[in-house]
C-alpha cells in the first residue's frame, strides 16, 4: 500500500483557466455578473472558463489559454487533495489529453514504483499489452477507480503511436505485480553482468526484498537483522560495481544506480518506521518525499532531457515553501519547519521548468485513500474556495506564477484547503504555481472487474 500523506495543508491559488465536470457544464463568463465584492471580482476577471473535464472531450479550445500559461514549462506536476477524488481524477485526465495532443508532452509520470512503472514501459516495448502493464504498477488506488479508466484507455490506445505518451514513476516503493514478478531476477542477472555472482545476491536478499515489494513492514513484519544487514550491503556492493569500469556497458545504467541508491534508503526508512504510531511523527516520513523528488529531477534530466512530462501526484508531495504555511495542527507545525516535500525537492534542480497545481474544491463529496468519505465542510468567507465559488464558475484555473500582477490582497497570506481539505493560510503562490478549482468535488467510484484477458 503506499504510504498515505498526512494533510499537509498546503494551497495554491490563482489559475489561469476554469473547469467543468463531467456532466456538468462550466459557467460562460460573459453570462457571470460582476461580484460587488472587489476580490471576487478581480478573481473572476482573471479566470479563464473552461467546458469541460469529460476526458473524451477533445475539443481543447476551451484549454488553449494554457499554452501560454505553461509557455517554457517543461514538467507540470497535477495535484489532488486526496487520493480518492474522483472529478480531479476527471479534470486531470483531460488535462494530460490536451498537453500530450496539444503541447507535445511525452511521458506520464505517476507517484507509484519508479521500478515498476519503468519495467511496464519495457514491457510494453516488448510488446506487452498496454492496458494490462498500465494495470500492474501504478497503484490500485487509482487504476482501480472508475474516473480513471478513460485515461487507461488513452494510454494503451496511443502507447504503439507514433508519439505516445511513455509511462515512468517516482516513488521508491514497489508498487504493482511487476516488481513481484521481474524485480529479483533482473538484480541478479545485473549482478552478473558487472562480474558478481548473482546466484549469490539471490540467496543473501531474496527474503527481505521480498519484505519491501510486499511491503509487509507496514504490518509489523521485518526480515531478521541478518537479512536486512545482507540486502543493504549487497545492494551497495552492486551499486559500487556498476560505478566503476565494470559498469560502463550496462544497458539503463544511469537508471539501475538511481533504483539501488532508492531502494537501500527506501529500506532503511520503511525498517525503521514505527507503523503503528501516526506517520506525521515519524522521523523517516520525509525520506520518501526526497526519494520521489530527486527521482522526478533525474526523470527530467536525464530519461527525459529535452522532453515534457506530467506527473501525477497528491498535493502534498507537489508542495513547496511549507515552512512558510500558518496550521492549526501543532504536529503539523513541527513538521512543516523542516520538511521539504517532492516539489520542493525537484524544484531545487529544474528551477522554473517545474510547474505544480493544486486542486481546490468548494463542495460535494470526497474519499480518503483508506475508503473514509464525507461531506465537504463549507469554506470559511474570504477564503479562496469562497471567492472561486462566488465568481459562479463551476470550475476554475487560476495561474499563481506572475506576482507583479497581484492586487495587494493576494500578496498576503489567504485561507484555502488544497491538502485533505483542512483549512490552512498562506501566500499561496509560494507554494503552488496554480490551482485548479472544482465547485463541486465527487469520491472516486470503484471500476468495474476488467475481463480476464
């Protein structure tokens, strides 16, 4: 399972373009009176309206102010408060249609196994069925979810295309049957062919690798010290190996030095986390945060140089600047001083080619990652969900990079909810660069049992 975000409350606030949900027209802003309250209104003015987020809409018009927006951007990070957001799961696949169709972009990127994703891909080079490989390493939580499915089937039908849109992930978990399937034997034949026995590494890690791809930690079980001491040093051994000469021939060498660095630090934390006690607490919570950002960065400069990706990701890991975040949450506090999350990690290396939004919602029904739903609580006045509600759009994308052009309002810090949807205050242009804003929020639906294939 992967590990849940703990809310991390952090907010983004203008867009630059506004959305409607699948079945749901979006307002015309020539049809919108102008609030009398000045905020709303300079929101309103500085919205774009957009259509749709149906994800087999491609009449993109509604989305061409966006060119401009993410002109020089050369990887935009997609948000989302929780995991079981169904309509952002909506306006996100639509959105990854348009910068694929419309902008040239060329890989997806998704917070699930960097191994797992990168062996479907392989896979699917091989001449793997698309869907199927798709299926088996981006987490459940979101292939399993009806809102996704149209965007599965865009992937597997452009994937043999003459441009498709590649499959890649960050996180330094393992995450799909993949990992459980091809893992093991391609460490071993990697082993032989930097001149280790790797019938050797087979026998020594076998059983605690087997503890992270299944993740058992998570439910108290750990291999014995013995076992975890063998696989770090086996792995470092390799590592150390495939760095030297004997390395220089390896096909994918840049990305087996990436997964072995990952996976012993990926180890270590998971071994050492107190699971049974909250995450937030946790001084191994911010490892995988600096895993899953150093792995976008190397994505984009190397896999990917010269290339466009978009990333799929919970709003918390997009974030950056938290230090600077008023929360109600003391826990929350202590984190937030110190804490620097995937965004703000892979912001440090590609500077201002990175580009994340974050998804507000002023209404509906939403789904925690472990199966809790609820109602919305209405936003508190004068926070940014209320003024994009009052523009009477149905939903909106507001772009937060130009400050210069901000009324004095918008330069201090604003309510908003992007995180789990708890209130927190912030500048929020510190934190995001955009915010897509739905009005009203449906949970993610279970998909219906794929035939057997």
């Amino acid at each position: 399972m992967p590990r849940p975000f703990v809310p991390l409350l952090v907010v983004p606030l203008l867009v630059a373009a506004v959305l409607g949900v699948a079945g749901c027209k979006g307002s015309s802003p020539d049809a919108a009176p102008v609030p009398a309250d000045p905020q709303v209104a300079w929101v309103q003015a500085h919205a774009l309206p957009i259509r749709s987020i149906d994800p087999t809409d491609e009449d993109f018009s509604d989305l061409a102010p966006l060119r401009q927006v993410l002109a020089g951007r050369r990887v935009v990070v997609l948000g989302e408060a929780t995991h079981g957001d169904g309509a952002t799961s909506l306006a996100k696949s639509r959105l990854i249609r348009f910068l694929h169709q419309e902008m040239g972009f060329d890989a997806i990127v998704f917070e699930s196994g960097f191994y797992d994703c990168w062996k479907a891909w392989q896979r699917i080079e091989d001449g793997a069925d698309p869907e199927a490989v798709f299926r088996q390493s981006v987490f459940p939580i979101w292939t399993r979810t009806a809102q996704l499915q149209d965007l599965i089937a865009y992937f597997a039908a452009e994937a043999r295309s003459a441009h498709p849109l590649e499959l890649a992930g960050i996180d330094p978990q393992f995450t799909g049957a993949l990992s459980q399937q091809y893992l093991l034997g391609d460490l071993v034949r990697l082993a032989d062919a930097v001149g280790l026995s790797g019938r050797r590494l087979e026998r020594r890690i076998a059983a605690p690798l087997a503890n992270l791809v299944g993740a058992g930690y998570e439910l108290g079980e750990l291999p014995k010290p013995a076992e975890r001491a063998a696989l770090l040093d086996e792995l470092k051994t390799l590592e150390d190996r495939l760095r030297g000469d004997a390395g220089q021939d390896v096909p994918e060498r840049g990305f087996w030095l990436r997964l072995l660095e990952s996976t012993r630090a990926n180890a270590l934390s998971s071994w050492n986390t107190r699971w049974d006690q909250p995450l937030l607490e946790s001084p191994e919570y911010p490892v995988r945060d600096r895993l899953m950002g150093e792995q976008l960065a190397w994505l984009a400069k190397h896999r990917y140089a010269g290339q466009k990706i978009v990333v799929w990701m919970h709003s918390g890991h997009a974030a950056r600047g938290l230090s600077r975040v008023e929360v109600p949450s003391p826990a929350h506090a202590r984190l937030y001083r110190t804490f620097k999350p995937a965004g703000a990690v892979a912001r440090g290396t590609l500077g201002g080619s990175l580009y994340t939004v974050a998804v507000l919602a002023y209404q509906g029904r939403y789904r925690a990652m472990r199966g809790k739903s609820g109602e919305l609580a209405r936003p508190s006045d004068g926070s940014l969900e209320d003024m994009l509600h009052r523009t009477g759009f149905a939903h909106a994308f507001l772009d937060l990079s130009h400050e210069d052009q901000f009324p004095d309002w918008l330069r201090t810090p604003v309510v908003a909810r992007p995180i789990g949807y708890m209130e927190m205050k912030a500048r929020w242009q510190d934190v995001y660069d955009g915010v897509l804003f739905l009005d009203r929020m449906e949970p993610a639906a279970k998909a219906p049992v794929a035939p057997a294939r």
